[in-house]
C-alpha cells in the first residue's frame, strides 16, 4: 500500500514535468500548425540558466521567476525572425527549420557550459524527505506535482476565461476568420510561441534539481513529449494532461516493475490507443 | 538546360573514371558520399513521392548497418550476404512500425516514426552483448564479393561495389515511382482523400512504400558498416534522421537524383566545416535555416527553375 502511494507520487511528478513540456508544444501546434522541434532545446537552456541563476545568486527560488520570461523573449525573438516567414509552406519545412535551429541551441549550450552534466541543488525548503502517513517521500518531487498541477490550471483558466484566451482559441480554430475579425494573427503566434518556450523552460528549471542539467536531455523530453501529445491529441491542454499522466504512469511503473523494458511499455500503450484513436484520445481528425 | 539522358550518361562515365583520377582519401569520400545519397534517396520515396515525412528513417540505415556487421563478423560471409541480410531486416522491422505510424497522417506520421526510431535508437544503446552497446561493433571486415571471388578490401574494388549498388538503386526506385504503384503513390500526395473517395486504400501503398524505403536504407547502412569497419549506436541517432530530411530538401524533393546530390552537398559541408571548427553543428543549423527559407525547391529544384526560365 505504501508501496502504491509513492509509486502514484512518482507518476505525478513525471507527468507534472511532461505536462510543462507537452502543454508548449501541443499549444504551439494547434496556434501555429508546426510541430516545434526545439521545444526540447528550450526545456535543455532553462536547466542550464536555471544552473547559472543558482550559481550566481546562491538561491534556487529566482530561477524559477527569471528563467521562464528570459527562455520566452529568446523563443518570441527566434518565431519573428525566423519561423514567420515560412507559415505558408508545408509543415515539413517547419519542423526542418526548428530542427536546425535545435541544433544551433544545443551546440552553443555545449560550447558555454561544456559537456559535463551540471547538478543543481533544491532549495533547502524543499530537500530531504517528508513523512505521508508512514511513508517517507522526497519534498522536491512532491513539489513538482504540486507546480504541475497549478500551471495546469492556471493555463486552462487563461484560455477558457480570459479574453487574451478567447483571441488564442480563436487563432487556433480558424486564423484566416480571427484575422477578419480583427485579431493581430501575428502576434498571437510570436507571444503564443513565447509562452510556450517559457513553459519549456519552467520544466527545465523545475527539472534541473532532479535530474540535473545534461546535454541530450532536449531530445529525451521531446520524445517522450511526443509521446505525450499522439496519445493525448496534438492542440489540446486537456490531451497533454491525459497523455502526461499515462506516460508518467507506463514510465514510472515500468521502470518499477520491468526496468530493463520500461521504454517499451510506453510504446506498447502508445500503439493500443492509436490502434482506436488514431488522433489521441482528445485530438480531431485533420 | 542539358538534357537529362545525356547529363545520366556523363554521370555514369564520371563514376567510372574517378577511381583513376582522385586520390585515395578523396576516393573513401566520394563512398562516404554515395552511401548518404542512397539513404537520402530511399528516403525521398516516402517523402518526396508519397508526402509521408519519416523522421525517423536512420533506424533503418542502422538496423542494416548491424545486421551486415554482425553477418560479416560472426558468419564471415561474403560482402553481399552481409547487403541481404541488412536490407531484409530493415525491412522486416519497417513492416510492424509501418502498419502502425501509417495509421497517422501529417506530422502525427513524423512523431510516431520518430519514437520508434528513438526506441530502436534505445535498443541498440542497451543490448550490450548484441550490439556492444555504445562502443557499437568495431573490426568490421571487408569480406570478397564472393567466396574465391575478387577481394573487396582496396578502397577502388568496395567504391564501385557502392556505386553499382547506388546506381542500381537509383534505376529501381525510378522503376517504383514510374509505375502505376508508384502513380498511385503520388495521387495519395497529391491529396489523399480524393485518392480514398476514387474506392481505393491509402493505407497498403503507404506500408508497401514505407518498407521498400527501409529497404533501401538498409542497404545503404548494410554498405556503410564494411565500408567504415563499425557499427555504432550513432547512426541510428535523431540527429542522422534529421539529416536525412534535410538532404533531400536540399538537393530537391521528390527528384530521387536531388537527393543523392543534396546528401554528397551536405556532407562536403560538414567535411568543410569541421576543418575548421570543432562546434561544426552551429553552422550546419544555420546553413539548413537559411536554406529551409531561401531555397525551398533545393539545388535540382532551383536548377529546374532557372532553366525554365533562361
């Protein structure tokens, strides 16, 4: 039984960290139809500034303030330079051009930083362990599902309650149509792409502590972040959401029960659900 | 513009004599170059003529690359035993990833390839007592093309085996998009749900052109494992698989002989660049943005545009 808390607890803090990736991308995706290939890079450079904050201010708690809005303004300023000018064309040409800008961040990160993994620690408020009713479980992970769960929330209330929401939703079911009505177009997609790199790059700030900040850790959380939205449905928060608890669940209890095969088993559930929903289980058909 | 027998006819001739004329480390190049046109062109079968973006199209090299390594070192067949078995068991594994990615279309299609390439990717990396996990497989050797037959092992006898192969290659993946296979093919690019309203499944010609390409990849990976003596984790990597797609954009897609020019392009590029920079990856990101925006149509696409208009 003590055994199945923590086990739960485990799954909520992988899903909180994949829903922070995955919420970006499948936003991304459904405002600006491209598939982001540097998402992963940008949830990569939160982690290292995450690393450098914390390096230079000695506390962990400004990293979480300061990283987001400086990973965004970088994502905003790369969309309007780059990304903008190719909208019309088809999405392979997209994802090609994230994927060579994925390769120009990840290289720079390895020329600043060096290649050795860089462990960040976890505020003092936030380390050791805390007692759950006989079982003794890490605050730090505890946090995370606590931050997963808020900024779940928070992004679901701002785009069903707000009118910036509303203007964001509509951009998403029909672009051409929110033009005519009179929303700036480009400038939801540039603050949309923003936001979405800030989010990437929460999750790499809120991660750094856990996994600490590596090279290659872009492209691990952009597969499993893919996995993610298949089986969720690219362009809805709610399909992030499902799709981040399944995957945390299938890695965490595979890790747990079949640790030299707990890649497949996210596959294998990845498979049976496409095999009856081809388009995620919240997605639509194109 | 020349006309393109002829232009085919001087390539032909080129790839013969060049064994004459360059040097030895110019001559392993050139190989080097041909077995990234073979992939890069196996590729654009699916993405150039079918419109189904595989971003994950070098598990299939490295599933070739391993199964000709393996033959090579612990059967010790002859050279194109080793070819065989890379290509079948490319194609073998292509058949159940393709039967599901298939199921997808557009970038759903992009994302699935990916993750099976990425845990094809994880496989090889963990399967120590197979694949030597990340030290991958190392000594190679170069066997002859047959037992009593001429040896493979000067670099001018396995860069004409690499040739044949690629020029082979080339004359069957025409023969495929030529065909009425192949039409149909390009009607589902063209647009698929038309193609399905005409009474007829997309899904089979997907499969069928997904396995073939893997096929094709797999020869190309079957080749390059011989050629440079290992087989390692690497070549199976996201990076490769985006490199691929980028080769054949930059060569021009949906031509098979664009992207075999677009993969020898890209990897001079990369030869170029890293004689002089340690952090080459920087540059070719930039290169591929200022390519994705200034030269959609690629060196035979831009070519075919200026030769339309002068």
């Amino acid at each position: 039984m003590a055994n199945l808390l923590e086990q739960l607890l485990n799954a909520l803090a992988l899903a909180g960290l994949l829903f922070l990736v995955s919420a970006g991308l499948s936003l991304v995706f459904g405002i600006l139809r491209v598939v982001n290939f540097a998402h992963g890079v940008f949830y990569m450079l939160g982690a290292y500034l995450g690393f450098t904050t914390v390096a230079l201010s000695g506390w962990f708690w400004p990293a979480l303030v300061v990283v987001p809005p400086v990973v965004g303004v970088l994502g905003a300023l790369l969309e309007s330079s780059t990304l903008r000018f190719i909208y019309r064309r088809p999405p392979i040409y997209q994802l090609l051009l994230t994927f060579g800008l994925a390769l120009i961040l990840e290289e720079s990160i390895r020329v600043l930083y060096g290649p050795t993994a860089k462990g960040v620690e976890p505020p003092p408020l936030l380390q050791g362990a805390i007692d759950l009713g006989g079982v003794l479980y890490p605050r730090y992970r505890l946090f995370l599902v606590v931050l997963g769960c808020t900024v779940g929330v928070a992004v679901w209330l701002f785009l069903s309650r707000t009118r910036a929401g509303l203007v964001i939703r509509a951009v998403a079911q029909n672009s051409e149509m929110a033009d005519c009505l009179g929303a700036d177009v480009a400038r939801v997609r540039t603050l949309v792409f923003g936001a979405a790199c800030a989010l990437a790059g929460l999750g790499g700030v809120a991660a750094a502590p856990m996994t600490t900040a590596y090279l290659g850790m872009g492209i691990n959380v952009i597969v499993d972040a893919f996995v993610v939205v298949v089986i969720g449905g690219l362009g809805s928060i709610g399909g992030s959401m499902a799709g981040s608890l399944i995957v945390g669940a299938a890695q965490t209890w595979g890790a747990f029960y079949l640790p030299e095969t707990a890649m497949v088993i996210m596959y294998a559930v990845m498979g049976a659900i496409l095999v009856f929903r081809p388009w995620g289980l919240f997605g639509e058909e194109e | 513009m020349i006309p393109s027998r002829l232009s085919a006819l001087a390539a032909l001739v080129a790839l013969a004599v060049v064994p004459w004329v360059l040097a030895r480390h110019q001559l392993s190049l050139l190989t080097d170059l041909l077995i990234a046109g073979l992939f890069a062109m196996s590729l654009d079968l699916i993405m150039g003529y079918t419109g189904m973006v595989s971003f994950g199209h070098a598990a299939y090299f490295g599933l070739g690359a391993y199964a000709s390594a393996l033959v090579l070192l612990h059967f010790a067949q002859p050279v194109p035993v080793a070819l065989l078995a890379g290509a079948l068991l490319a194609g073998a594994v292509a058949v159940p990833v393709g039967w599901f990615s298939t199921r997808a279309t557009g970038i759903y299609f992009a994302m699935l390839t990916l993750a099976f390439a990425q845990f094809l990717y994880t496989v090889a990396y963990k399967w120590r007592d197979l694949t030597g996990g990340s030290d991958g497989i190392a000594g190679v050797p170069k066997t002859p093309l047959f037992w009593g037959g001429p040896s493979l092992a000067s670099s001018r006898a396995f860069y004409f085996l690499v040739a044949a192969c690629v020029v082979l290659s080339l004359f069957v993946c025409r023969a495929v998009v030529r065909s009425p296979f192949g039409r149909a093919l390009q009607a589902i690019r063209e647009n698929e749900r038309r193609f399905t309203s005409l009474g007829r499944d997309p899904r089979p010609f997907k499969l069928v052109v997904f396995v073939i390409a893997a096929v094709f990849a797999g020869l190309a990976g079957a080749l390059f494992a011989p050629f440079r003596g290992f087989a390692s984790p690497e070549v199976m990597f996201w990076v490769f698989s985006g490199q691929g797609l980028m080769m054949v954009i930059m060569g021009g897609i949906g031509t098979l002989v664009g992207p075999v020019l677009g993969a020898m392009l890209f990897i001079l590029i990369q030869e170029v660049l890293s004689s002089y920079t340690e952090h080459w990856m920087i540059f070719t990101g930039v290169v591929f943005v200022l390519i994705v925006i200034f030269l959609p149509g690629g060196l035979v696409g831009t070519a075919r545009r200026l030769g339309a208009r002068g």
